[in-house]
C-alpha cells in the first residue's frame, strides 16, 4: 500500500511540476525614449544635427522651429545575418516558419525647449522587417531602444 501511495505521488509531482501555463504574457517593455539635456534649445539641436551627419543618417524632413527631424528608411539588415541584426534592435513578430533577411528603419525627433529644465528630445523609432519564406512582406516591429539610446548617447558626448 505505502508504496503505491509513494508511485501516485511521484507521478503526481513529475507531472505537475514539468506544466507551465500557456497563456503566460510578459508586460511589455519600456523602453527609454526621451531624454533632457541641460543645454540651450540651440545647443541640443545642433549637436542632433551632427550626431545625424555622423551617423549618415538621411534626412527626409528638418523643421527646426516645431523642433521636428524625420528621417528617410535605413536599412540596417540584409541576407543570411538579417535575423540576428534585427534581434539586436527589435523584437520581431510571430510569422510561423518565418525567416527574416530585411530591417529598415525610420525615425522622428522631436526637440523641445523646456527653460529651465533644458531641452527634452524624444526619439520614436519605426522598425521593419521583411519576412521572406512565408508571406514575402514588411512587418512592423517594437523598438528595444536601442537606436533611441545610440542617438542619446552621441549627443550627450557632443554637448
């Protein structure tokens, strides 16, 4: 009998403690995408400005008294590394079966003077890929904050 009862509970815990719940979602991640600087309205946007040079980013629009950059597409990802490229900067969707050999990316600042608090800059970042084996299309992607930090970082070291 005890060792009947020890079976049932062994097999009890074996299979209890492998489950997992499915419908587990992790809370979606911020990501840091505004920055203040403590220097001038001028200050700040001329260092964006040479940042943006310095990172041969094109420039689609510069409408420097709403404070507005946007930026054309960069490709940033191409071929057979594509995949990993993209993992580094974005969290791709869900394709079943999907591969990836395209990213692309766009941006828009937005520079505002705030007195004494400085200058605020806020950096969204569109992110695509292009998924290649299944349905041959861009998908939009979430930002890790990766290229939003890149930027802040350059124009910390230049103010």
């Amino acid at each position: 009998m005890k060792a009947i009862n020890l079976i049932i509970i062994c097999g009890t815990l074996i299979i209890t403690c492998g489950c997992v719940p499915q419908n587990q979602t992790t809370l979606p991640q911020k990501i840091e995408d505004t920055k203040f600087y403590d220097a001038s309205f001028d200050e700040t946007w001329a260092a964006l400005i040479e940042t943006l040079s310095d990172m041969t980013l094109p420039i689609e629009s510069i409408e420097k008294e709403s404070g507005l950059i946007t930026t054309r597409f960069v490709n940033f990802a191409d071929g057979i590394n594509a995949d990993n490229s993209i993992k580094q900067v974005a969290t791709r969707p869900s394709v079943f079966l999907g591969t990836w050999n395209s990213g692309r990316y766009t941006l828009n600042i937005f520079v505002a003077d705030k007195g004494e608090l400085g200058t605020r800059i806020k950096v969204s970042a569109h992110i695509e890929a292009y998924e290649n084996n299944v349905t041959n299309k861009w998908y939009v992607c979430k930002s890790l904050g990766v290229l939003e930090k890149r930027i802040f970082k350059a124009i910390k070291e230049i103010i």
